[in-house]
C-alpha cells in the first residue's frame, strides 16, 4: 500500500486561500445534466485550487528540510527518505504515552473519533487548538493528528491544492456514520497509484482523462471557497 507522504511543507501554509472566482457550469438538462452540472463545479474547485497553489509555491514556498518541528498536536520528523525526498515520521518519545499510528491513510485516520476531525480541519485552517479541544484527546490521538497536520503539506507538494481536498475528506469524517475506510473514497489521492489513486487521480481529472467519483465530486464540492480563508494565510 501506498505511503501516506512524499515530500513535507508547512502545514500551517496549504490551505488553498484567496478570492473567489465564477465557477463554469454545464448545462443542466434533466438528470444526467445535473449529475454533469455538479461534476463541472467541483472539476472547477479542483482546478482554482491546485492554480492558486502554484502560484503559492512559485512565490517561494519549500518543502522542509529534515529535522523535527511543532504542530499544534505534538511534533514530527521529517527525515531524508528515498532519492532525498524528505519523509514525515512521528515516535513515542516525541508522544509519551501512545501507540503506534502508522504512516498510512488506513492507519492513522481510524485513530481518531469522529469529534477530533473538526479539531483538525480547523487547525489545518488556522494553526491553532484550543486546550479544552487537546484535552479531549488522549496520546495516540494527538499524535495522529499531529500526522495529518502535517502530512496536508506533503499531499500539497505532490499536487498543488490536494490539501483544501484532504481537509476536505476530513470533514466528511466528523459524520459518526461515515466510517474511515470510506475516507480513501472520498479522497482518492490517497490510494495507490496502482488502484488508480496518487497525484495522477487529480492531474487525470483535469486533463480530463478520468471522471471524478461520486465520493470525490462530493468531498470537492465541500470544499471551502477560497474568499472564505483569506485570514488563513
């Protein structure tokens, strides 16, 4: 299975931020045309997410360098993996107390409960958490989050403006009924490439290779407006 990270950046810096601009829709004519019209909107979002993105890393944004920094959670390492492509790790010593939590989608998003998403998600959004809001989860937990947290930037070097989608997918996860093995679903970046997952799912649905997944169009038409995250940056 697939790794949950290439390459790490600041996570505090990815969420897709900016003004919103006319999202292009099809024509609708009866269902199918409908089922069209919503796959345009989020193909659009996709789309001013990953070129605002861009414009963000042609600005100076770099990947981090290896050495352990601080999330809001706890911290992580990022180390030199393969071809020097820097890797984010986590251990006990820097989480007294937890388990285990893997480096995988499939193994870390099921650590947490469905109330710790939003935790997340707005520490993804703005860089901070309450104490009452750490309180309410135990090691394992916080060293999960502190994963995601970071891990939005290494999805954000592989494709500029997949973090806006995980967070995205992590929403949806604050749903007690939506269960973490649909998360893959509802984020498809983070399957294997060989399962037709990877940065290739999202280069594919722009270029217009491939269609975008019910779970998918959903998880990006949830996706906040840029407008709405301006204070963020």
């Amino acid at each position: 299975m697939r790794t949950l990270q290439r390459t790490a950046g600041n996570a505090a810096a990815v969420a897709a931020l900016g003004r919103s601009v006319p999202v292009q829709r099809a024509p609708s004519e009866g269902s199918d045309g409908q089922r069209e019209e919503k796959a345009m909107d989020a193909k659009s979002r996709l789309l001013r997410a990953n070129r605002r993105a861009q414009a963000r890393a042609a600005a100076g944004q770099e990947p981090l360098a290896p050495g352990e920094y601080q999330t809001p959670f706890g911290p992580y390492t990022v180390a030199e993996g393969r071809g020097g492509v820097p890797w984010i790790r986590s251990n006990k010593q820097q989480h007294p107390g937890s388990e285990t939590v893997g480096e995988r989608y499939e193994q870390v998003v099921p650590q947490l409960d469905a109330e710790h998403f939003g935790i997340v998600t707005n520490a993804l959004r703005d860089g901070t958490v309450e104490d009452e809001a750490l309180k309410s989860m135990d090691a394992t937990q916080r060293r999960a989050a502190a994963m995601l947290y970071a891990i939005a930037a290494s999805e954000e070097n592989r494709f500029p403006g997949a973090a806006k989608a995980l967070r995205s997918a992590l929403d949806r996860q604050t749903d007690p009924y939506h269960e973490a093995p649909e998360f893959l679903k509802d984020f498809p970046m983070g399957m294997p490439s060989k399962a037709g997952g990877g940065a290739r799912y999202y280069e594919d649905v722009l270029s217009g290779k491939k269609e975008l997944t019910e779970e998918a169009r959903r998880t990006l038409e949830d996706m906040s407006s840029s407008s709405d995250e301006e204070t963020s940056a």
